[in-house]
C-alpha cells in the first residue's frame, strides 16, 4: 500500500460524494487521495465505487465490515494499520452531529485509531482531522454544528461532485440529491464569502 496524503474514512459507498466529493474534485490532480469504505456493500454499489475511483482519480480500499455490526476496536485496529502505513497528513470522517449508527462507529474508530498512534510514539505523523457533513446534514438542528473549515469549490468542483452523487442513483433521495448538493454549496459559501464551498469541521489539526 502506498502513502497517501489523504484517506476519506466514510461508513458506506456513496458518503464519500456527500461529505467531500468537492474536496476530491479540487485535489485529486494534487494529492493522493484513499477513500476507505468500512462496511460491505451490495455488488452494485461497490462496482460504482470501484468505477468512481478510476474516474475521478482517486485509490478505493473496501473492507467489508458488517453493516449495523462492526465493532469499534475491531474497526480501529483496522485503520491503525492503514494509516500506519499511509501516513497521511488529512482525515476526512463523519462527525458528531452524524446520528446514522454506522456514522458514529466510524467516527469513534477513527478517533481511537489516530488516539492509539499518537501513544505508539512510533515516527508517524498524526494527521488532521476533518468531519465531514453530507449533503442534508445540515437538516438536523438538533446536532447541527456549524463548519469551520473549509473548501472553497469552482463551478467545475460542484458539478463533478454530482456527477459522483449521481452514480449513486439507488441512494439520491429528499435533499441528497444533485439539486441539494447545490444548495448547499451556496449556503456553505456565503459563510466564506465564496460563491460554492463545501463545509468540515476542524476536529484536530496538528503544526510541526
């Protein structure tokens, strides 16, 4: 496995276009980016996934973990050695205002995972850490957390962003839909004074 400057960790194919499609878009010329997708997909969703990565230039590393019955050590053990080996300088995950279980058991790997290898004292460094929101997030007022990092996207970013949504047609539905990726996109943007942005939310972020 090679290094990568940036593993997306997402619960199920199709996060990744939700959560940070517009980031793959700016940066897959620029950097190298993983996206790992922790729990098992039907063959049709994995077959978008693996035709995704070619298309919009980014590595796809499955690991098929049971859906609703992924253990978090198990998980984190997983993504230690990922990263270990990796060595990324960015995560990008799903947050805490994310209320899908398989959201939360993601998140909390992956904060257990970059935890465990901070206390290896090994020479890895520890990446930053993003959380991501997915189009419609933002819906839910009750764990609505408003993003303080972000991504500013060209019109070129969004489009191809739906592009990737688009792919996962089985899964567009309500305001995870093209239309709402735009929408979205605009209101993220306003925040910065940028016409299109996608929104993270800082977690931690490391200065060496």
């Amino acid at each position: 496995m090679k290094k990568h400057d940036t593993i997306i960790i997402a619960a199920h194919d199709d996060d990744e276009a939700l959560m940070a499609g517009g980031y793959i878009a700016k940066f897959s010329d620029s950097k190298s980016i993983l996206v790992v997708s922790a729990v098992e997909a039907s063959e049709l969703q994995a077959d978008v996934a693996k035709k995704n990565s070619i298309r919009f230039g980014y590595d796809y590393m499955p690991l098929l973990n049971p859906l609703f019955h992924t253990e978090i050590p198990d998980l984190a053990r997983q993504l230690v050695a990922i990263i270990e080996t990796c060595e990324p300088e960015t995560i990008i995950t799903h947050g805490d205002f994310d209320t899908h279980q398989d959201h939360l058991t993601v998140k909390k790997a992956v904060e257990i995972a970059t935890r465990s290898i901070w206390r290896t004292g090994k020479h890895v460094r520890v990446p930053t850490v993003l959380f991501g929101y997915g189009v419609g997030a933002y819906e839910n007022s009750d764990t609505y957390v408003k993003p303080n990092f972000f991504v500013e996207l060209t019109t070129k970013h969004l489009c191809q962003k739906m592009d990737m949504m688009r792919s996962y047609s089985t899964e567009m539905f309500g305001v995870r839909t093209p239309k709402g990726a735009i929408a979205e996109a605009m209101w993220t943007g306003k925040l910065v004074g940028a016409t299109f942005a996608e929104g993270f939310y800082l977690k931690r972020m490391v200065i060496s």
